[in-house]
C-alpha cells in the first residue's frame, strides 16, 4: 500500500527521516496501514517517494525500536498487531475521564479548579500584591560574591548534601535568631528547607492523618490552609477577632494541630495576647498537639517593638514548631526558609525532607551563611526596614489624603502589607471593582479568599483589601491609590 500524505506534508521538497516517521505513524493510528499488514520494502518505498533509501531505513528503525512496527528475518516488516487501538487511546488527550487519581490527587484537582490562574493574564502596571519585593533592594553584588565564594570551595568532588541542611547555616542561623529573636535553641533543632511553604507541608504529612482536625485562625494564610487540608485534614475555624472571654475556644477544640501568627497575624496584623498565648501552650500540652508557629515577618515592626515568639514560652516541654523565612527580607525566588523543631523530631523531619527533594540547594545555603556571618545580611534588614517604611509611610499618607473617613486601615504596625476595608463598597461589589481596577492596570487583592467559605457569618460586608507596598516606589503607591480612588468613586457615585 503507498504512502498518501495528502494535507499532511507537502511534498514541495524532499521528505526527511523525522516527517516520514510521524507520517507513518499517524498513518498506523488513523487504520491507513491495519494490524498484521505488510508494509512497503525500504527500497520500493524510497522509489515511489524520491527519497533516499537511507531516510525510510532510519524512519523504519525508530517505529520498530517504538513497537509500532514488527519484524522477522526472511519476513516483510509489518505493523504490530494490537497498537491501532493502543494508540487511538493514548492520543485521545481530552478524554480526561481516563485519569485515575488518588485521593490526594482528586483533592488537587478540587484545589486546581477553585484556584485562579493569574498566568494567563497581563501583569498590571500598578501592582500592590503581598509578597512581591523591589529587585533594587536585592544586594546583588554581596550575593553574587557570596554566591562566586560557595561555588569556588565546592570540592573536587559533587555529591549530595544533608537533608536537614548545612551544618554551617544552621549555626549561623542559631546565632541570629538569638541575637535578633531572642529565640534559644540548638543547630541540630534546625532543618533548612525549599521556603516556608515547604516547611508546611512537612509538618502535614508528619502530624496529619486523613479526617483529623487542625486549627486556623479565620481569616489565615490561605496556602497554610490548604497544605493541611491536602492531606485530607479537616480545618477548625477560629476567629482571629476572638478576644480573652471566646479564648476556652482553643481548649474545646479536638484537634492534632494548630496553625498560628501570633507576632503579626496574617492578614489582619494584630499581636495575640499573652493570656491567649499561655493557654494556646497549655492546650497543646494537655492534649498532645502541636502548634505551627509562622513567623513569616518578624524583622518589620515598625510603630511597635519586637513581639517575643511563642516558642520561647514553652521551656524544655515546648510543642511549638517555629518556623521562618528569607523570603521576606531577600527574596522568595530563593526559596530559603527553616523550621525548628523540638528534640526528638530531628530525625523524623530530616527523612521527610529527604524524601521530599533530598536537600535545599547547596551553594545557596553556604552563600546565606556568609552573609549571617558577616553581618551583610543584618545591616541589609537594616536597609531594607528603613526603605520599607518610607513605602509604608507614603501609602498611609496617599490613603488618608484620598479615601479619608471612607476606609479602616488594619495592620499598619509592621510587616509590609496593610488591610484597606473600604466602608462605601459591599461585599457584593468586590467582582466589580476588581474588574474596572484591572482595566485601569491597577493590581488590587481582597480579603474575602482568606476566609473560611464554610463560616459565612464571619466574612465581611464590606470589601477588603490586603495591599502590600514592599515592591512599589512613592510615585506607583500615589498613583494606585488616585486609581482606586478613581474606582471606588465610580461605583458609588
């Protein structure tokens, strides 16, 4: 049977080994060439195609070496016999019905659908999203040295490095969360890992087991949510608002484990309680849960003094996982972050790792240590602390001027993002005003996502933002706020 390309390649110039081969394979697939049949000889087929006999070998080898073809000696090469259907079936990629998940996997795919994809759209001019930081601050020189430094110690020999990290950063690190945190612990209760996020993740999969419960305050950290309830754990919802008189919330609460901010919580920006804290301790204690404690920000305070973290209120009994974070003070792109853990956990969170990417990369971990070393990194806190309240001063200063009486501002004392709840705008109008703020190029990102959907009665009636400023300068921060200005007007008239 001939070969018949029609449409598929034209047949302007002289075929190669690659298209002949995916023209008979297509061909095969499509029934062209039927199981069993007999196909062309090498040299009948370069005759009929005016190509050289060479090509048609090469095409013939790769689908005999793929199993699409068969072959005998003393027979005619023919197709396989059971792979039109095979490959009717592999080639069918829409029918997504033939993927069967896990149910972690199904749990992905429920997450995958609620997420929203910002990829696919344009970035916007004016962007006051949380977590973005001015590359301008980055200290690029000191790093690139740092970085140049790592690389040339670097052994004769490449191997892989410890799980829980290098020895030496987490020493260097041990002497900092003293020296800035007041936080006592050893190195070996250090473990290094792929940023924060990851640090969640191994504290699900250690502490967690499907239908257990563990506590969030509401709103929270929506990635922090999530990561436990991959697991498929079951979240607690307990108002970040909850004063002293609802704190026996946390003792009634049957749960493995509890996810806090107390220093500076997320999103809200407000400081637990001492009480709250002491009792927070005491329930994890009697019960035999453990607390996550984020200190995600802690090197941003700026109205109000350093808050000491609760893993310092535990003594030698503590249950409290701390962990934290570079991402903040140099960038999330390097995905740097530790979790200390109280001893006997080394081990355990140090196989997990393992499993997890087998270790943080190594020539950044030696580059950050030089920096704690060297005190580079504390001057650059230093730096960036002083930059960062100019921004915040700016967008406190733009906000007043322009909304006034109209809006509450949250969370203002520290950190690098503020919670802007606009009065004259409900809830109900949040689509709406996200949608005339993107055509306007202005990136804006409320509140409402933080909260748990399944308690209603605690979410807002009015529209919230969380604005951070760490990657805008004065004349972008004054310009986004006139726009918003702008919008707001136009929605309420």
């Amino acid at each position: 049977m001939p070969v018949q390309f029609s449409a598929k390649l034209p047949r302007t110039r002289p075929l190669g080994g690659r298209q002949l081969y995916e023209a008979l394979k297509a061909q095969i697939a499509e029934g062209v060439y039927l199981p069993g049949t007999a196909m062309p000889s090498t040299r009948a087929l370069a005759l009929e195609l005016g190509i050289a006999r060479s090509t048609v070998t090469s095409a013939y080898e790769q689908l005999l070496a793929e199993g699409f073809l068969e072959s005998r000696q003393g027979a005619p090469t023919r197709v396989a016999s059971l792979l039109p259907r095979q490959i009717s079936v592999l080639d069918n990629k829409s029918d997504r019905s033939l993927h069967q998940l896990s149910a972690y996997g199904e749990r992905m795919k429920r997450l995958a659908t609620g997420q929203s994809h910002h990829l696919a759209t344009p970035e916007p001019v004016i962007d006051f999203r949380y977590g973005h930081l001015a590359a301008r601050d980055f200290p690029t020189l000191a790093w690139k040295r740092a970085l140049t430094a790592a690389l040339t110690r670097q052994s004769g020999r490449l191997s892989y490095g410890p799980p829980e990290g290098s020895l030496r950063l987490r020493t260097a690190l041990q002497a900092y969360l003293w020296r800035a945190r007041g936080l006592h612990c050893d190195a070996g209760q250090i473990i290094l890992v792929s940023g924060s996020q990851q640090g969640l993740d191994l504290c699900a999969r250690i502490f967690l087991d499907p239908t257990d419960r563990f506590i969030v305050e509401n709103p929270c950290y929506q990635m922090a949510r999530q990561a436990f309830s991959a697991n498929g754990a079951v979240a607690v919802s307990i108002s970040a608002r909850a004063n002293l008189q609802d704190a026996p919330l946390w003792t009634r609460a049957d749960a493995r484990l509890a996810y806090v901010t107390p220093s500076h919580q997320f999103p809200l920006g407000g400081v637990m309680p001492i009480a709250q804290r002491q009792q927070l301790l005491a329930w994890a204690q009697e019960t035999g849960a453990y607390v996550i404690e984020d200190d995600y920000d802690s090197e941003y305070r700026y109205d109000i003094k350093p808050v000491p973290p609760l893993y310092g209120l535990g003594g030698e009994t503590s249950r409290v996982i701390y962990l934290g974070t570079v991402s903040k003070i140099l960038s999330p792109g390097l995905r740097v972050g530790y979790v200390i853990v109280p001893s006997g956990l080394q081990a355990i969170f140090a196989a997990a790792k393992q499993l997890a990417d087998r270790h943080s990369p190594v020539a950044e971990q030696e580059a950050l240590a030089s920096l704690l070393e060297s005190g580079l990194y504390e001057r650059h806190i230093r730096r960036v602390r002083r930059r960062n309240a100019e921004r915040r001063r700016c967008l406190l200063d733009a906000l007043e001027r322009s909304l006034g009486n109209r809006i509450t501002i949250e969370g203002a004392e520290a950190g690098l993002h503020v919670v802007v709840w606009l009065h004259d705008v409900a809830a109900a109008s949040e689509s709406a005003l996200l949608a005339r703020s993107k055509q306007c190029g202005l990136g804006l990102y409320p509140i409402s996502p933080l909260y748990d959907s399944a308690l209603p009665e605690q979410a807002p009636d009015c529209v919230g933002l969380v604005m951070g400023y760490a990657a805008l300068d004065d004349f972008q921060i004054r310009r986004g706020v006139e726009i918003l200005t702008d919008v707001i007007q136009s929605l309420t008239g």
